[in-house]
C-alpha cells in the first residue's frame, strides 16, 4: 500500500492542475483562453498552476502573438505524460479499479 501513495504525485493536487494535465493529455495543445473555459478558473489561478507544471518540466508554454495579439499556448511533456500516468495509475490502485 505504501509504494501506491508514493506514487501519488503532489505536483497534480490541485483541481486546477490536474484538469490542466487532462486537456493536455488528449489534445496536442491548449491555449490560455481554452483553458480558463474548460477549467473555470481565473487568469492568475490559471496562470500559477500552469507556471508550477511548468517548473516540474511536465508542460511546455509557448507564447507567440495572433495578428497582433498575445497568445498562449501549452504542451505536455513526455515527462509530464509519464509522470500523469503514473499518477492516474496510483488513483485507480488505490480505489481499487486494477
């Protein structure tokens, strides 16, 4: 039991972080607007998440500009994929599902 929490990862407690790293997981990228939608989060909830994933090496952050304006954009890492997976995997053990 106690090499299953290990894997928990604190890096995805938060709601906000765990929906980020879901979108990313399904689609190749996301931008900021997107995810504030999705999420129903604020830009600077939305903003330090993302800047803590990022810290971790699990998203990479692209800003560029659209015409002449900022956007935004994530990607996970194949670090992050892994370490998501992981994650997901000690979720489901620990409730029982594998």
């Amino acid at each position: 039991m106690m090499s299953i929490i290990n894997n928990i990862n604190k890096a995805f407690d938060h709601r906000i972080r765990l929906g980020i790293m879901s979108v990313l997981m399904v689609n190749e990228k996301a931008d900021f607007k997107e995810l504030k939608e999705l999420l129903g989060a604020t830009d600077g909830n939305l903003a330090s998440h993302a800047k803590a994933l990022e810290k971790e090496t699990y998203i990479i952050v692209k800003k560029a500009f659209i015409g002449r304006k900022p956007n935004t954009s994530y990607s996970v890492t194949s670090k992050g994929r892994n370490a998501f997976k992981k994650h997901i995997e000690a979720l489901e053990k620990l409730l029982g599902n594998k």
